[in-house]
C-alpha cells in the first residue's frame, strides 16, 4: 500500500500485469490456501501506520493477549509473534489459513470499534489488511523468526530482543538457551528482509 502510493503510472501498470500474471488479487495481499499443513508469516499494521495500538500499555496489552489466543487456537503451532504501537507479526503452522485470517479480521473489527469508542474516532479506519507470507524454505522460517523477535530493536523501542515485552523472544531465549539463539541469529541474518513486500 505504501509503496503503491509511490509509483508512477508506468511502474503501477507494471506491477498490476506481474500479479495479474501471477493470478494474485490486484490490490490486497494474496492468501494462499495450502493442500497441507503449512507455515506463515503474517502481519498486519494499523492504517497509515498510525500507533494505535501503543496509545498505551493496557491497550498493547490487551491485544497481544487476544492475538495469542487467537492464533494459539486457529494454529497448530504460533512459533513467534511481536506486537508494537503500530503493526504485528506472527510465525504460525496452520491446516487452514483462510480461516486463521478470517478470525483475524474479526480481531480488527472488533478492536476498531473498541478503541474507536474510547479515542472518540468513530468511523475511523483502524486497520490494513493482514498478510501472509508462506515460509518457503528452513532458512526462511528461521529468518522469519529472527526477524520477528528483532522488530521492536530495529525499530528503536529496546536495546535487547528480551526487553520488549509484547512479544515472544523472552519465552524463546529462555526456551532456546542464549548461545543457541546467538548462532541462530549469525547463521540465518535478517539482512534486507521486508523490502519490496507490496510486490
């Protein structure tokens, strides 16, 4: 969506022919639907990226717990998840996708009119779309993961993966052992992961 508002003509039409080609939506996120159990990245941000989410602890809180529990029941295994002011990630595995996304849109639905009740916003748009990503590869989960646990760093909120409270990297480095999450992050880098994922 970001990037779209950036291109000019000749590169939207370009853009809209490659999905168009790729039989994918022309402009929302595709969703697949797996023959078998598969892996996900999914991510979802606040619309315009505005923190609505963060306005303040209680509210951060309270939705890391929904998504949790949304994604722990929908999922067979929710391998990661960080929730910041404005946007989350999660890595699950999962049997139906449509229907883990479809719940996550009652999640924003029903936390668009809760909070757009409490910031005296009614009708404000809260959310973007969610969006998946199939893990193509070990090496992809892996990055994936670390990717996840790295977001609240890399967009300067703490200093240490453990320090962010809203997601699951404390679980996992006490889970993992700190030498064994050290060599995961050297072995499967981050490096440019996210660029150009409105392609």
């Amino acid at each position: 969506m970001y990037t779209w508002r950036k291109l000019t003509e000749q590169q939207r039409a370009q853009l809209l022919a490659r999905r168009k080609k790729l039989r994918r939506p022309w402009h929302t996120p595709p969703h697949f639907e797996p023959d078998t159990r598969h892996s996900f990245h999914l991510t979802a941000a606040c619309y315009e990226h505005a923190p609505l989410i963060g306005s303040d602890s209680g509210r951060l809180s309270e939705f890391e717990s929904a998504l949790v529990d949304l994604l722990s029941s929908g999922a067979s295994v929710l391998h990661a998840w960080c929730v910041l002011p404005n946007h989350w990630h999660a890595l699950i595995h999962t049997d139906d996708l449509l229907a883990v996304v479809k719940q996550v849109g009652r999640l924003h639905g029903r936390t668009s009119f809760q909070w757009n009740q409490e910031d005296g916003a009614k009708g404000r748009t809260c959310w973007h779309g969610c969006s998946d990503r199939r893990i193509r590869s070990v090496r992809h989960f892996y990055v994936v993961r670390n990717y996840i646990h790295h977001n609240p760093v890399k967009h300067g909120y703490v200093e240490k993966w453990e320090d962010w409270p809203y997601s699951s990297a404390r679980e996992f480095i006490e889970q993992t052992g700190r030498d064994e999450v050290l060599r995961q992050w050297r072995d499967f880098p981050v490096l440019e992961m996210g660029r150009d994922w409105d392609d």
